[in-house]
C-alpha cells in the first residue's frame, strides 16, 4: 500500500456506511481524488473537523485497491465564512459541483487548483458574491477548455456586424445570417453585456470585489452562462437550482437595444 502527501480543497463529502465519509478532495499534486475518511462522521473522530466542505486541508493518504484512504489531515485554511453564511455557501457549493463534474479523476491542473483557491479567499471577503460568480464561472470555462465564443460569430467566424444572441448548443454568438439558418434556439444579449462578459477574463477578482453589483446585469450574464454550463455539464446541477432558489432568480428579459 503506497502513502503520499498532498495539500487539497474539499469540494464534497458523502456518507458510506454508518460512520465513515468519502471525501472529495481536489489536490495541487494528484489532481482531483476520492479517499475514505475513517469514522468521520463520529463526533469525537479526529477527521471530523478536517473534512468540512471546503476545507483547505493538508492531508497524508493510503493508496488502496478501491478507494485511497486519508489517515492523516490538517487545516490550512478552514473557510468557514462560506459554510456560516447561506448565500456563500451555495456559491461555494456551486463552484464546488461545476469542478467536481468537469475534472476528471487524477488529472493534475495546477493553473485551476490555484485559481479555485484564490477564488474562495475572495469568496469569503466579498459582501455581494453575484459578478465575482459570473468570473469565476467565465474563466473556469477557459480553463477546462469549455470557452464560449464571445469575440465573433461561432457560426461564420465573422468578427463585425450585430450579433442575433447567444447559442448555447452551437457554443457562442451567433450573426443573424447563421442564427437563421441554423434554426438555434438563441439568448437575448445586449452588445453592452457581452462586451462586459469579455473583460471578466482579464479582470481581477479581487477588483471585482470592489465594484458595485448591477442585478440586472448579473442576471443577464448568469442567464448566458447558466444555460451554457448546465448544457455541456449533461446532467442537472443541484446547487445551481439551490442557489437561484436562494437568490429568487429567472432569467431576465433582454433589452437588445
């Protein structure tokens, strides 16, 4: 039985049995992986504290047949916060699911760990989470080599011109010439918030942190971006519809002029 060390993000955690956890963890050195977490769900256990959602743990793991055991683990960062205030936990829990259903198992991706983690320090801070969500989800499309195409007409590759609205099944804007032969069912877009949607890969977020939220505009960017994610995700996202439960969400009616 082989032992490694590793440092990880908790992204989720799942009863097995009466007493043990299977814990998610996603790692700067082995990517994402599952491990048991022995009588963790035993008050008293020493793993109890270590494998609370979100925890950034330093953690020693067993290698087994089936699963990886974690044997050992300390907290670096608890991000607390998240897990204590409800609107924060159901972003977190949301950034949680789209990493744990887009990464596969054991792949390294240095570039995303870091990105998640520092994503969760603004997290925690930020007093309105809703445009530090919309990049966030943006750019961990980029990462996973999900990128919608925001710069041109998906279909033609034509560059200039208006754009008829987003087509998330033919993966980006669409002109008006493709989007009425293609026959695709299209999303509303002002030219305004897809020129706001580009600069969220370029911008900071702790600088976003800062910026006064527009509702309307994060609803108009969340609508885009929600439809997209959960059409190439195949599956239903449970935390999405806990979060636009949370939020009182609908998709926006889009002003295109």
């Amino acid at each position: 039985m082989g032992l490694y060390h590793c440092e990880g993000i908790i992204l989720r955690t799942r009863g097995l049995g009466e007493a043990d956890r299977i814990v998610t963890l996603f790692t700067k050195e082995k990517g994402k992986i599952e491990a048991v977490a022995r009588g963790a769900r035993r008050p008293r256990n020493r793993l109890v504290g270590v494998t609370q959602q979100f925890s950034y743990i330093k953690a020693l793991v067993f290698t087994g047949k089936n699963l990886d055991q974690l044997s050992q683990a300390e907290i670096i960062k608890s991000f607390a916060p998240l897990r204590d205030e409800l609107l924060k936990m159901a972003y977190a829990t949301w950034w949680a699911e789209l990493l744990d259903v887009f990464l596969p198992l054991n792949e390294v991706n240095s570039d995303v760990f870091l990105f998640l983690l520092a994503g969760l320090v603004v997290l925690e801070r930020v007093p309105d989470p809703m445009l530090v969500s919309r990049a966030f989800e943006l750019r961990l499309l980029k990462y996973l080599g999900y990128e919608p195409v925001l710069d041109r007409c998906v279909g033609c590759q034509n560059a200039a011109g208006s754009f008829a609205g987003f087509a998330p099944s033919e993966g980006g804007l669409l002109c008006r010439s493709c989007a009425g032969a293609s026959g695709a069912q299209l999303i509303p877009v002002r030219p305004a918030a897809v020129s706001f949607l580009r600069s969220l890969y370029q911008t900071d977020l702790r600088d976003l942190a800062r910026r006064p939220v527009d509702p309307a505009l994060g609803n108009e960017l969340g609508h885009l971006l929600f439809t997209f994610i959960q059409l190439r995700a195949e599956k239903t996202l449970k935390s999405l519809s806990f979060l636009q439960s949370l939020l009182a969400w609908k998709p926006p009616e889009a002003d295109l002029n």
